[in-house]
C-alpha cells in the first residue's frame, strides 16, 4: 500500500475561540474514529459530533486525514514528554517492580483518554496512514531501554541487553493493545497481568538481585568486591574475582 503524502493543518488557531474549536474537532473525532473506524468516517460526521459547522471545520482541517495526522502529532508529543519523565526518574526506583509499576500505570491513565488510545490502536491497524510513528521511533525506544537495563546491571553485554529491550518493547505492546481493546473494569485486570509477566521477565537481568549478595561478599584471595558469578560447580555458585583472576565457591566466600 502506498503511504500518504503528510496532510497538513490549514492554520493554526490563534484565537482563544478557534483553539476551542479545533480542540472539539479533534474530541469528535476521535470519538467518531473508535464508533466507526477511520475509513467509515467522514469529516461532515466529524463536524457533526463537535457541534461546529462543517465549514468551520474546513477552517483548519481540509480532509480528515489532516485531523489525524493532528492527532498524531499531538500524540507524539506527549508520549515523548511522558518517556522523558519515566527515564529520567528510572534511576530514582527502589526496585524493578517499583519502575514497572510506574510505567504501566502511567500510560494507563494517558491511554484512559480516547484521543490518544485511539492513535494508539490505529497505529496496529493501518501503520501506513502515519508520519512521525514508525520504526525509526520505535528502535530509538528499544535503544533508550537497553542502555536503562545496562545501568541496572552494568554486566550484561550490549547485544543481551537490545535483545531484552526489544522483546519488553514489542510484548509490553501486544499485551496493552490487547488490553485497551477491553473494557474499562477488563483493562485493570490486564494490566495487572502486564506488570507480573514484566517484572518476573526481567528480575534474572536487574542489578538489584546480584547487588545484594555482592555487597556482602568478597574474594578470599585479595579481598577484593569484584566478582562477577561464573557457573557452578559441585551444585554450588562460582564465583570470579575481576582483580586476581581466581575463582571460588560460594561456600569459601566471607564478609
């Protein structure tokens, strides 16, 4: 299929009113947009819904993929700013639970508005009809969270930690496609789910579970709290020492 050419606003509103305006288009028609689809929809049930005349509507949008469009790029924006927030306060997490918990309530609440849940979803249904969503944006996400999964555990190789981040990306996704294709009381359960299956995914990677025995432990060797673990043996951890090159049981290892 042939991707279209990127429609663009008329004008901007400037005017308190005329923003007003615009803002009731965009509601309409994302209203208009889950009730029938986007294909079934027309911009003169569009103007209907907002209660504007369509002449009005014509103002700023000349079809309505122009109104789409506007709504992905309002979309963008505030998906960007959200992600922002979430990396820069990932650091800040008491735990990998902790973070997980923040990221699917967060986005649950933005996608409880269906302005943006319905961008969302029309994203799986006709990808080519959008300008700024695409695999480009996609990979940059899945980079962004591997170099996150790295700082958790500074000793997972770079290739594990893309392949990690890109299988979180692309489940996290299904699962709340899958999720906010239900009801609101069904949404709850779903994420719930969400959140489970991630934390119990990623808990092997994180830097919290391998920190605490670390913290307590060094090489009885040169003393040293470098270790990294290294098999087992005899049905017991091995351990590495990063600075003499020695390895040990767990059963040799002091306070």
């Amino acid at each position: 299929m042939i991707k279209p050419e990127p429609t663009q606003m008329r004008r901007q509103p400037q005017q308190k009113r005329s923003q007003q305006r615009v803002e009731k288009i965009l509601r309409a028609a994302a209203e208009v947009f889950v009730e029938v689809g986007y294909e079934a929809a027309t911009t003169h049930v569009i103007a209907a819904k907002a209660e504007t005349a369509i002449g009005s509507l014509y103002q700023f949008f000349p079809d309505k993929l122009a109104i789409f469009h506007a709504l992905e790029a309002r979309h963008m924006e505030q998906v960007t700013a959200i992600h922002a927030k979430l990396m820069q306060s990932a650091d800040e997490q008491k735990s990998l639970s902790e973070f997980i918990e923040r990221v699917v309530n967060t986005y649950a609440e933005y996608f409880a508005d269906p302005m943006p849940r319905v961008v969302y979803i029309q994203y799986f249904v006709a990808p080519e009809l959008f300008k700024l969503f695409n695999e480009t944006f996609n990979a940059s996400l899945i980079q962004e969270f591997a170099g996150l999964f790295r700082r958790w555990n500074p000793d997972l190789a770079v290739e594990k930690s893309e392949l990690l981040a890109e299988t979180v990306h692309i489940c996290y996704n299904a699962l709340l496609l899958n999720a906010l294709r239900k009801d609101k009381h069904q949404r709850q359960a779903h994420y719930a789910e969400i959140k489970d299956l991630l934390v119990a995914y990623l808990t092997p990677y994180a830097q919290e579970a391998p920190q605490q025995v670390m913290k307590v432990m060094i090489c009885p060797f040169c003393h040293s709290s470098r270790l990294s673990k290294n098999g087992h043996r005899y049905g017991k951890q091995r351990y590495l020492c990063k600075d003499c090159g020695k390895q040990f049981l767990e059963k040799l290892m002091q306070e």
